[in-house]
C-alpha cells in the first residue's frame, strides 16, 4: 500500500473522490471536533494535506497544524499545499502511527516548533488504512493534552436506500487501501465523552468526535 500512495500522490487529490463524496465528511468531522483559534491540532494521516484548508479556518495563524503521515511523497505534496498558501503554521512528521514511539513523535513535534502535547486530533479515512488502526489511535490519544478532543472520520456500507451502492463502495475501499468494516469510530464511542455522531453519503461516512477521558491510575 505504501507503494500505491508513493506512486499516486501527485495525482491523489484528482482521484481521490474528493469532492463529489469524501469532502463532505471532513466538513463535518472538523465541525465536530470545533478547534478554536490558536489551539494545536494533529492530522493523523493528513496526506496531502486536504483538511489543512479547514483546519486553518478554525485555528487561525496563531494555531498549529501537525500533519503526521508515512508516505514522503504524499508529505511533499501536503509541503506543497502549504506552502503555496503561505502557511508557516504547518508541522510535517514521516511516521508510521502503528510503529511509532509517542514519546519520539512528540520531540520531533517540539524540535519542529510545535508543542508536545495537543489540543485536538483528527483522522480522515486514515484509521482503516492501518491494520492495527486500534495502535495507531492509542498513539493518537497519547499527544493530546488532558481532555483533548478527537475526531474520527471514516467509511462503512451504505445503508438504506443506498444499499445497492455497496459494492461500488466496497471496490473503491478496496482500491485504496482501506478495510470498509474496521469501523474505527467506535474508539470514540466507547473511550470518549460528550461524543457528536453525524454522517453523510448515506451513511457511508461516519463522523465521531469527543473529549478524551483522564487516564486511570491505582
């Protein structure tokens, strides 16, 4: 999969679905996690760098974004991305969310200018890609500061009326990579409070978001 996205990275943000489909659901999800201004927020998976646009609306320049993706070629695009609109706010971090040590992603995030611990999270049909999506969200919850929130935007099967769209749903998962029945939104259901639930595209898109719960100590 690595090789996919290195091979189609230039080109991903044109075949993606973006914008007839996957757009809609990363309005919702960064409407749900509600960053404010100034505040640190961590795009686990960002690619290209697709919600920075949006994030940037809510965070202003006072804010930061760190990116965190495994695909050089897709950081270069998301380099791209920001630079083109000028934005200095924006961290880029190559690791794998699965594999990586918190503690190290964390002073690579300090080295870069940014703060240690976050202030919000998202991920973007990011978690489904991952194998052990349920590691990379431990390591998620691990840079956020007491009581952060984190959002989660990803797919499932089409239900009702659109039922019959699930094959079609089911290949375009398939191609890209990503495990339509991972329902990885469910670690906010059962680890968050105060948790907003949206979906879009008949439900094919699935939108959680919530304040983390304190760890438990003794």
């Amino acid at each position: 999969m690595g090789d996919k996205y290195t091979r189609f990275a230039p080109f991903y943000d044109l075949l993606s679905g973006e914008y007839p489909i996957y757009h809609a659901g990363r309005v919702l999800g960064i409407n749900a996690l509600a960053p404010s201004k100034g505040q640190q927020v961590v795009d686990v998976g960002c690619g290209t760098g697709l919600n920075f646009a949006l994030l940037q609306q809510r965070i202003g320049a006072s804010g930061t974004i760190v990116g965190i993706d495994r695909s050089a070629q897709m950081l270069r695009q998301a380099r791209r991305r920001a630079k083109a609109q000028h934005w200095s706010n924006v961290i880029l971090v190559q690791a794998d969310m699965v594999l990586a040590d918190p503690a190290t992603l964390s002073a690579q995030i300090v080295s870069a200018g940014g703060s240690a611990l976050a202030d919000a999270a998202l991920a973007t049909y990011s978690l489904s890609l991952m194998g052990g999506w349920e590691q990379a969200w431990a390591t998620t919850t691990s840079l956020l500061a007491p009581g952060g929130r984190v959002g989660v935007v990803d797919m499932q099967d089409p239900v009702g009326w659109a039922r019959w769209l699930t094959p079609l749903a089911r290949l375009a998962c398939t191609w890209g990579g990503s495990d339509i029945h991972a329902a990885p939104w469910r670690a906010v259901e059962e680890q968050c409070t105060e948790v907003i639930r949206a979906s879009a595209r008949a439900g094919h898109l699935q939108i959680r978001a919530g304040n983390t719960m304190p760890a438990r100590t003794g």
